[in-house]
C-alpha cells in the first residue's frame, strides 16, 4: 500500500508540475533560509561552551556608583584575586588583563599584535585550551614567558614544535615561548598569547595590591567546585564588598560604593555593556529576530502549500470519491495526502540543501562566519532537517488531508456537487496572514536602512572625513619626543593640511579619571571621560569651541594647568559660566595644583550614536603616545598616503607603521546594525518572493476556474483592461487588508529596536506607505500576469472548456 501512494503521489507531482514546482521552491528556499539561520543561531549560542568546565565558570563583574553616576565594568580591582582565593566553594581563581597593541621582532622582523593577554599560571587551568606544545599547568609559571596560538606559532615559526623555546623581542623585554594551543573562535577572549602576568609583578607584593580597590583593570574568572552554585559565590562577594572594599572606599574619601556581581561564563558574548570587552559582544536581540525570520520564511512556505492543495481540491474529488466507494476509510486517505505532503517537503528539503551549499560562502562573508559544509553531518543540523520534514509537511499537508478525506462518494461523483476548491474564506485569510509576514520584513527593512542613513550622515560634532590615523607604538618614548618634528615634516606636503597627535580617537574606549571640580566654594569629587590631545587636535577635528579658548603655545600654563571641557560635562556640573572654574583631573602632572577650565568645546561624538554625549574633559599632553592624525586633501591621496610612509620610515624604521581612516574607523561601531540591514533585506526579499510563488498559483488557478466566464463577459464586450481588474481586485483588497494589520505590529517591533540608539529617527508614515505601496505592486504585477494571459485567451476556446 505504502508503495501505491508514493506511486499516486508522484504522477499527481508529475500531472500538476506548476503547482508542484510552485511548492517545492517556496518550501526549499524557506528551509534553506531557516538553515542557514540556524546555523547562525547555533555558532552564536555556542559561544564559550567548548571548555569542559564552561558550566562552573563565572567571570566577576563590577557595578560602581559614583557621585550619583553608575557604570558596568567587566574588570575588576586586582586584590580580589588574593580575596577570592580564600573563598569557600571554589576550585580556583584566575586573573588576566588586556595589553596594549605591542610590537614583537624576532629573526629581524617586525610584527604588530593588539591581542595579547597577560594571565597568570592559572589562566589554564580555568580554560582548557587543547595544547599543542608545552605543559598548560606551568606554562605561565615564571616571568617573561609568553603562550601563543596556533596562528601565532605558525606566523613567526612555522609551526607549534618549532615555537617552543624561541625568544620573541618586545619593546622592554623579551618573551621565551612556553607553550602553543588553538585558539577557540568561539570564546569572548579573543586573543592571539597570553604572557606570564608574573612579568609585571616581580617586585609587586599583595600587600601593594591592597590599595587598589578602585583601580578597575583586571578580567577575574572563578572556577567554582561542583556542589557549588553561583549565589554562594555570590553571597561570599556580597560580604566581601561590604566587610572590605565599600569601608576601604570610604577611608579614602571617595563618595563612591562598588558592587561586585557573578557573570556566567555563557552569557558573555551577549553582554553589550561592558566598555573594555575582549571580543565585540552578539546581540540576543537579534536571535530573537531571526529566530522569528526563519518561523515565518517556514510558516509562508506552508501557507502556499496549504493554498494550493485545498484551491486545487476540486481536481481531486473524483479520485476521493471513487477511494471511498472502494473501500479506503477516512484513516487511508488522510495518511495518503499527508504522504504526498511529506513526500514534497522532503524533495524541497533536499533542493534546500543544495541552495545551501550554493549560497554559504556568500553568508559566510555577510555573517563574518565561516560555516563549512561538515557542519551538515552534525546530529543537531541531522535532527533539524528531520523536524523540518516532519512539521512542515504535517502543517502543510493537515488542512488539504482533513479536507479532502471528508468528500461524501455520492456528492463528488456527481457533476452538480463538484466542490468548489476548499474555503474561499481560509484561503483569503492565508493569504493576508503571508502578506502581513511579508510586510512586516519590508517595514523593518525600511527602518533599519533609514537608521543607518542617519548614522552614517548624523552631525558628529567633527568632521571625520579625510582624517588619516597613524598608529604609534606606545613602548618607544623615542618616537614619541620626535613627533613634532615628524609632525614638520608631514607638513611641507601641501596634501597635508593639518596635523595632530592624541593619545585616543573618537569610538575608542575612553579613560575615566576622578576630578575634583568646584561646586559651591569647595572641591568636589567627580567622575568623568577624559582623552590627551595637542594644541592641533581640536582644529583639526573641527569641533566647535563654545566658550573660552583653545589650547595656546604662548600659554605655557596651559600643559600643566588648562583644562577643556564639553557642553555636556558644563550642564553636568551645574555651571552657566563655566570658563576660570577649579578643577584639578588627579593626574601626576596637576596633583596638588588647581587647574582651571580655559574653554568648553560644543557636544562632540566620541562614541557612537547608540548612546547619548557624556561629560567630558580635554587635557593637554602634546608628547603623547596614542596616534599621529593628518587631515589630508582628497586630491592624489595614494601619493599623499606615500610621502606620510616615506616620512615616517626615516624617523622609525623599527616599528610597522599602520595607519586607517577616521570614518571608516569610527563606522565600524555599526557592523552589527548594516549586517542586520543586509541579512533582513534579503530575508525581507525571500519571503516578498515565497508570498508571490503563492499568490501567483492562486492567480493561476482562480483564472482556470472563471474560464467560462472570462470567455463569456469578452463575447458581451468586456475589455482586456476590465477582466484583469475583475481577477485583480480581490487580491488587492487582501494586500490592503495586510497593510492594516501589519503597520502596528511593524511599529511596535521596530520602536523597540530604535531604543537601542539614544539618536534616531522617526517612525514616518511615508516608510509604512512607501512598504505597503511596494508590496501592492509586486502583488498586483504577480497577478496581472496571469490575468493578462486569461483576458487575452481565445474566447471561443474559453466557452467550450468544461
């Protein structure tokens, strides 16, 4: 019996071949859609679980409110590592922190790395990285000693056996390779080495270590025991913070309190909060998305099959009712119709799986993934496609398969008591269901691109274009005491227009230093971002000065005593006059000298446009390590680029000069939000499409049907134009009807993505029009097609069909 249905199924394929194909594409470019989802879902939710202790690890994370302002840190004070080791629970502590960008040399060569990791000997023992050389548990032992990836090992040496023992030459020190491991794409610590942490404590005791409460640096992870649960841990931080770190607070004056908070190891990569992460965070919010994306590419694909199998009904109803008068009971026909129904979904499975293999290496670079095809003989993407051939050929094929079976022998065998293609009533409100999907996805596509037309045009506050950014090496005081002289030489080319030195750019993570500023007669503690700049960087940049001066050579005052602060930071501290106010920043080169604010600069953008401007003040340090900035003019820029390298060689010839443009620089902080705007478009695109595949069936059949009467009103003089608006209109109301539901919903899912971004722009009406007019003339230019071609069919021929 079983091989008579796979036999009628395939002829009745075989006899519907449009309708089949219709089906089988929408269905396999739904499923190779939810694939390739899925595989994205799957790598970010794997995140950090390849350690076999990844369910015991907990990262401690800090909470400090200071001066009524808080703020979220992934470091943590050094001492707690001291302190946690004598917690109960525990297995062990380790602590790491994030070096700054360190040039190496080995065999006369130079290398720049800006992800190296100082651990200590524990660091391994937490994270069980797969050794390829050397022994993990003493591998960080002794200072001076470095791990390296795979990557690393094979870049300098060739190989891991060959790194062992090799010296590698830092800028002060050198490093004596102790092990090699591969490295996991799959962690937030994104690293290339991790150096012995023993290196920059020698001559450090837990003692000094006391006094740094405040000094927020240090990434500490915790491997708790297995009977341990993480609010044990929790608690022993509680009374940690309260016996210890709030009072040491409080004994040095600081109006702050400092809460320390467990962190599992697995919600990391999902933690956008932290400003100092090792790895750019993922978005939970955007699984959720595309979770939602790939349910509706399904649902669509469904709905065409549904569509289609009970419009065609009447096609069948003979061979339903003759089944019956046979012999099949309703059990039969229900399981032969769901048959044919898995039958097709497995067929659209499998021409999926080839669109997916078509089609990876694209996502891989839309997605910076890089999916390969052996992920297709795992035993979750195995157990995937089997639920997809289940559910989607059940849901699929569940109406038509009850429908169909409930046909009564004596109506269907007559002529008079044809049925008339299943409910005209589901039908519509399958297609408003596929259309609102449809519009939803266009909605949102809408929005997202008008966002990130906003970001990338917004007013900064600078102008970054046209900035070149020369990294300098932080290690060589060298170089830095000869930048203004490299700065004169940069000069001389007309091409280069201005010239600055800072020790950071807008996007990158600022410093934050505790000011005392005056409030009311008297010195008052506060916390606020702070960046180092020349007396070129504010000109250069074209930020706007408000009030008071820029920083002036002829005020030699200005390096030890000028302090300039932006708008926000004024109306932050409650001044209207703010220029000649106290304050002193706590640095070496003010402790115990009062500066004074000598200008306020207009609110500038140092971060992106998710977050609002924050206070900020500007300090004067024109030797300073960081970067070398040339606004240069947009004329011969490739030989504007190589006189800068021509220059910079003949002052270091040590260092790899690396250099990138601010704006390129400053717009990668929307990498997320533009691969969002180019996934959603396309998926926007596939399920405008599989609605189409559908309606243009529906269209197909619904012309088949009024035949006759198309025949007939042509022969009384109705016009071509007039019989494709009579076979268009009910269509068109359906999309109409669409419209409706689908513009409230897109509102309130698009206004709550908007929150993520302090500046954007508003939900107008012309994006929900814009949307539904697209999806109103893609729909109706899918019907017109096949109304087209029934209006201009050969009236005779329609009359006489039967």
């Amino acid at each position: 019996m079983l091989q008579n249905y796979f036999k009628i199924a395939f002829r009745n394929m075989v006899r519907n071949k449009v309708y089949s194909a219709i089906n089988i594409a929408g269905l396999a470019i739904g499923v190779a859609s939810c694939i390739l989802i899925f595989l994205y879902i799957q790598d970010e939710l794997s995140y950090d679980t390849q350690f076999s202790k990844a369910d015991r690890i907990i990262r401690v994370v800090g909470e400090v409110k200071f001066e009524g302002q808080q703020d979220y840190f992934g470091v943590t004070p050094p001492p707690l590592l001291d302190e946690a080791r004598k917690f109960t629970g525990i297995e062990t502590v380790t602590q790491c922190f994030q070096l700054d960008k360190q040039t190496i040399w080995y065999n006369n060569q130079s290398f720049s790395e800006d992800k190296l990791l100082a651990g200590d000997s524990a660091f391994f023992s937490v994270f069980d990285y797969k050794f390829l050389a050397g022994n993990p548990a003493t591998a960080l032992d002794a200072p001076r000693t470095i791990v390296l990836t795979e990557e690393l090992a094979n870049k300098y040496f060739g190989g891991a056996a060959q790194a062992m023992g090799k010296l590698l030459k830092f800028s002060r020190d050198s490093y004596t390779v102790t092990g090699v491991y591969r490295n996991e794409k799959h962690s937030h610590i994104d690293a290339s080495g991790v150096i012995s942490n023993a290196s920059f404590l020698e001559g450090s005791t837990a003692e000094d270590r006391k006094n740094q409460w405040f000094n927020l640096s240090n990434y500490t992870y915790v491997l708790l025991n297995e009977a341990t649960q993480p609010a044990a841990l929790q608690q022993q931080l509680d009374e940690l913070t309260a016996k210890l770190i709030n009072p040491w607070i409080k004994e040095n004056k600081l109006n702050a309190e400092m809460k320390l908070l467990v962190q599992p190891l697995k919600d990391i990569h999902f933690d956008n909060r932290d400003p100092y992460a090792l790895s750019p965070a993922g978005s939970m919010a955007y699984i959720y998305i595309f979770s939602v994306v790939a349910i509706f590419l399904l649902l669509i694909a469904s709905i065409n099959y549904m569509n289609l199998a009970t419009a065609r009904s009447s096609k069948r109803a003979k061979e339903v009712g003759l089944r019956k008068v046979v012999g099949a009971d309703r059990s039969q026909l229900v399981s032969q119709f769901l048959g044919e129904s898995l039958l097709l979904t497995l067929l659209a499975v499998l021409l999926a799986l080839a669109l997916v293999e078509v089609f990876i290496p694209s996502f891989n670079a839309l997605t910076g993934k890089n999916f390969s095809h052996g992920l297709f003989f795992q035993w979750e993407f195995m157990l995937l496609l089997i639920a997809i051939v289940v559910l989607v050929g059940i849901v699929a094929g569940s109406y038509p398969a009850f429908f169909l079976s409930r046909f009564k022998p004596a109506d269907v065998l007559k002529s008079d008591k044809m049925p008339r293609g299943g409910s005209a009533a589901l039908r519509k409100a399958l297609v408003v269901l596929q259309f609102t999907i449809s519009l939803i996805m266009i909605i949102g596509t809408f929005v997202v691109f008008a966002q990130m037309r906003f970001l990338k045009n917004a007013d900064l506050g600078f102008r970054k274009e046209q900035i070149l950014v020369v990294d300098v090496p932080n290690g060589d005081s060298t170089l830095v005491q000869r930048l203004p002289l490299i700065k004169q030489r940069l000069l001389q080319n007309p091409n280069v227009l201005q010239i600055s030195n800072s020790y950071s750019i807008p996007s990158e993570s600022l410093s934050r230093t505790i000011m005392l500023v005056e409030q009311n007669g008297r010195m008052v503690e506060k916390a606020i971002d702070i960046i180092a700049v020349d007396y070129d960087f504010i000109p250069l940049m074209g930020i706007d000065l408000k009030e008071g001066r820029n920083f002036s050579k002829d005020m030699k005052t200005d390096e030890h005593a000028g302090i300039i602060i932006n708008e926000a930071a004024a109306k932050w501290l409650g001044w209207n006059d703010p220029v000649g106010k106290k304050v002193n920043t706590g640095d070496t080169t003010l402790t115990g000298n009062h500066a004074r604010i000598i200008g306020v600069v207009k609110d500038f953008h140092v971060q992106s446009l998710h977050s609002a401007v924050k206070p900020l003040a500007i300090e004067l340090r024109p030797a300073s390590p960081g970067y070398l900035l040339a606004r240069i003019a947009p004329k011969d820029q490739d030989a504007t680029i190589k006189f800068i390298e021509n220059q910079w060689r003949a002052f270091d010839t040590k260092h790899p000069m690396e250099y990138f443009f601010m704006d390129e620089f400053f717009d990668r902080q929307y990498r997320a939000e533009e691969k969002m705007l180019t996934v959603f478009g396309y998926f926007a695109g596939l399920t405008i499409l599989i609605a189409c595949l559908g309606l243009f069936g529906l269209a197909s059949f619904t012309a088949e049907q009024r035949t006759k009467e198309i025949g007939i009103r042509k022969v009384l003089g109705s016009s071509t134009g007039s019989i494709v608006v009579l076979l268009s209109k009910d269509f068109a109301v359906l999309v109409l009807v669409a419209i409706v539901l689908a513009s409230p919903v897109a509102w309130f899912g698009m206004s709550r993505w908007l929150q993520d971004f302090a500046y954007r722009v508003p939900l107008s009406w012309w994006i929900f029009a814009v949307a539904g007019l697209s999806a109103m003339v893609i729909a109706l230019a899918t019907v017109s097609f096949q109304a087209m071609k029934a209006a201009l069919a050969d009236p005779v021929k329609a009359i006489r069909t039967q």
